[in-house]
C-alpha cells in the first residue's frame, strides 16, 4: 500500500465585516458561568449554622465517651491492684505454711507419734553370703552385738510371712503402717 502523505492546508481565519450586534441580532443578558457555580457553592447561614452545630455535638460526645472510657479504665485498675495485694498475701502465707510444713522437727514428730517410728539404735548391714571381707565384717557385727545376723534375717521372714511386722530386741514394729 503506498503511503500518503499529509497536505498543509493554510485556512485563513474568517474575518467579520461587521459586528454582530450589527448584523441584525439583539443583544441579551448572559449571567457568568462563574457567578452561578459560585451561587451553588454557597451555602445559606443556617446550613454552615446547622454542619457547624452537628460538628460540635459529635466532638463532644466523642471527648465524653473518651473521658468515660478512662474513667473506667482507673477503676478497673484500682480493683486489680487490691485484688493484687489480697493474693500476694495469701502468696506469702502459703508460702509460710508450706516451710512450716516442711520442717524436720515436724516431720520427725508426726514420724514418731502417728506412725510410731523410732530412730535406729545402729546402723546396719547385710551381707550377702559369698563374699569374704563381708563375713569377716558380719562375724565381727554379730559378735559386737551378741546375736548371728542369719537369726536376725531368719526371724524377720518368719514373721513376715505369718502377716506380723518384723520387730526388733525391744519388740517394736521395725516399719511403719499406713494411716
């Protein structure tokens, strides 16, 4: 296809011989485009009245319900730090019953007057048949304390399995029974 080119065309502007009013038209009053936009805009005294009123009332309702909002909060604050204080004081006085709770001297004696424990009158030690240094250490403990540690063992199955609690020489329960 071949490509045309653009003519320049030289117009000329068209010049008017004669006014218009001349030319046989009556002139007439046009308001400015301006003026009636302006006329629109405006708003009459009681509007920017009533839009000033309604902003005012919806700036103070909204401080209100802030200030309301803050107020509460504080109170709810106030309730939380007695709240607070009471816990911490029933902190420490768990706290206070729990070490008391724990103390040896309580424990020890709960031992010997509800369970009826005692404390050893010596340790002791069992030995296992087989071993040398063991029996030398068991004739020497059976001596010292006047009675065969195979008596002392064969005397405690025994009334372990007749149901009784195995006692020691002064006939007290050697355990403890559950409360």
């Amino acid at each position: 296809m071949p490509v045309q080119t653009a003519k320049k065309v030289n117009r000329k502007p068209q010049t008017r011989s004669q006014p218009r009013h001349r030319r046989g038209r009556t002139l007439r009053v046009v308001k400015s485009k301006s003026k009636t936009r302006r006329r629109e805009r405006e708003m009459s005294p009681f509007g920017v009245f009533m839009v000033l009123t309604l902003l005012l009332a919806a700036v103070t309702m909204l401080n209100v319900s802030q200030r309301t909002l803050v107020i509460q909060t504080a109170l709810r604050a106030e309730q939380l730090k007695g709240m607070l204080q009471v816990e911490e004081a029933e902190h420490k006085k768990l706290l206070l019953d729990a070490s008391r709770l724990k103390s040896p001297e309580r424990i020890e004696g709960i031992a010997a007057e509800k369970l009826g424990m005692i404390h050893p009158p010596r340790l002791s030690y069992i030995i296992l048949p087989g071993n040398v240094e063991g029996e030398k250490l068991a004739s020497a403990s059976s001596e010292s304390s006047g009675e065969n540690l195979l008596t002392r063992l064969t005397r405690a199955m025994k009334s372990l399995s007749s149901g009784n609690p195995p006692t020691d020489r002064g006939g007290t329960a050697a355990h403890a029974s559950s409360d």
